[in-house]
C-alpha cells in the first residue's frame, strides 16, 4: 500500500508539472500577429514630359500604410504621421504651411508649376525630380521603425538626398526617443562614438574637429536613429556632420554591443 501511495504522489506531481506547462506554450501559440501595412505609391510627371528634350519634373512616393492589428485610434495617428513625412518631402515650394490641406496631387502640381516658371524664366531646360521611398525597418506588436530615402533635384551642381527615420511606439501612440530605448544614455554615446570611428577609419584618439567631422563642437549623437533586428540604427545626413563630400554616416550598435543598457522588453 505504501509503495502504491508513493507511486501515485509521483504520477500526479508530475500531471501537475506537465498542466502547469501547456499556459505558456499555449500562450507562446496564441501571441498576437504583427500588424499588417501594405505600401502604396503616388507617381505623376508633368503634361508633355519630354526627357529626350531635358523638359520633364517628376514625382514618385512610396510608402507604407497599416491596415489592422493595432488600436484604431492610434494606427490613424501612425498613418498620418507617415503622410507627414511623405507630404514633407514634397513640399519644397509649399514650406512653412499646413499640409494637412494639401494632397499628394496638389503639392505635385505646385512643384510643377514652380518647374514650368523657372523654365520660362531661365529658358534653360532641364529635368527636376522629387522622390521619396519609404520602408518599414522594424515591426512588433509594440514598435515600429520606418525609413524615410529622400531624393530631390531642381537644378543645381548636384542633387540633394536625405534620409529621415521615424520610431514609433504602437501601445501608447508616440514617436520614440533614445531615452525609451536605453537606461544609460552617456553609455550609448560612449559606445556611438567607438561605432562611428571604427565606420570611418579614425583611431579613438584621433581628433574629429581635424578628421573633418563635427567642427568645434565634438562627437554628437545623431538625431536620426532606428531599430532593426541587429540592434540600433544610427544615421548622419550628408552635410550633418561634414561637408556634402564626406557623404553620409551610418552605423548599427547591435543589443550585444549595448548589453545591459537595451531596454529590448519595450520593442517587443
């Protein structure tokens, strides 16, 4: 009887062990999907577009818009923030205004226009061209990073391009600041400014004024930042940092690299 007793303890024990189990596995199953976006375009060229004659202006967005998996209210906000962002990028003849009341197909015609005046102006031909792509870098049930490629050309020794990354927080509907992402910020600096001289072959004494990079004022954090799978995405926009030969800057602290100071549980 005593023998049967023990055998039955451990029997259940281990039913207890095995029940005591399933919650997380089925948990693990039943985790919300990601949200679901698709990307959508806008492409208009002026009437009588005639490359061949160096008489055309252009204009080609690309850019995501999210359709469900995330609380109405605040998948509205992100969508119009992306609008923003795309509406931005066109308005070089309609800053310093509201753009809510502009159309993709109305600030197209404006930078048209502007083409058509400056042409009759100058009866110098020519092609201008604005474009902007946007791609989705990272995407959780909490977080999501987007990368704004910006190009523009309307005469000029050279074209100008730009990129722009927006971080967005999907649980509380607001942008992202480093701050949300580490617990030690003047850690992530010591750790960008080991990560940006290694991109660009400077030793760690050797002084950036003279290098070309950051004038007077020493390394700075950049204000353009991301996450991706690797960890986070670091980038400086030509003429930032150094003059528009230097080009641009880019770099990626990966969660091994920054260790103990990422905050990963609020990407998550």
């Amino acid at each position: 009887m005593r023998r049967n007793w023990w055998a039955g303890l451990i029997v259940l024990l281990a039913l207890l062990h095995h029940c005591a189990k399933n919650p997380k596995e089925d948990a693990a199953k039943s985790d919300k999907p990601l949200p679901e976006f698709r990307m959508e375009s806008f492409s208009k060229e002026i009437e009588d577009c005639n490359e061949g004659r160096n008489y055309c202006a252009k204009v080609n967005v690309v850019y995501p818009v999210f359709l469900s998996g995330i609380q109405p209210v605040i998948m509205r906000l992100l969508n119009d923030s992306i609008q923003f962002h795309v509406k931005n990028s066109l308005a070089i003849i309609e800053q310093h205004r509201d753009l809510r009341q502009f159309s993709f197909q109305a600030l197209a015609d404006s930078f048209f226009l502007a083409y058509s005046t400056y042409g009759q102006e100058t009866g110098f031909p020519m092609v201008w061209e604005l474009e902007t792509t946007g791609e989705v870098l990272f995407l959780s049930s909490g977080m999501v990073s987007i990368s704004f490629e910006n190009y523009a050309y309307t005469g000029g020794a050279h074209p100008n391009s730009h990129t722009m990354l927006l971080n967005y927080n999907l649980k509380y509907g607001r942008t992202v600041s480093l701050k949300d992402l580490v617990t030690d910020l003047q850690e992530l600096k010591y750790l960008a400014e080991k990560a940006f001289r290694d991109s660009r072959d400077l030793s760690p004494d050797e002084d950036l004024n003279e290098a070309g990079f950051f004038g007077d004022n020493g390394f700075q954090m950049p204000s353009n930042f991301g996450v991706t799978q690797e960890g986070l995405y670091f980038y400086y926009n030509s003429y930032e940092i150094a003059p528009y030969a230097a080009g641009p800057t880019d770099f990626v602290l990966t969660w091994e690299d920054l260790g103990d100071i990422a905050r990963k549980d609020l990407i998550e």
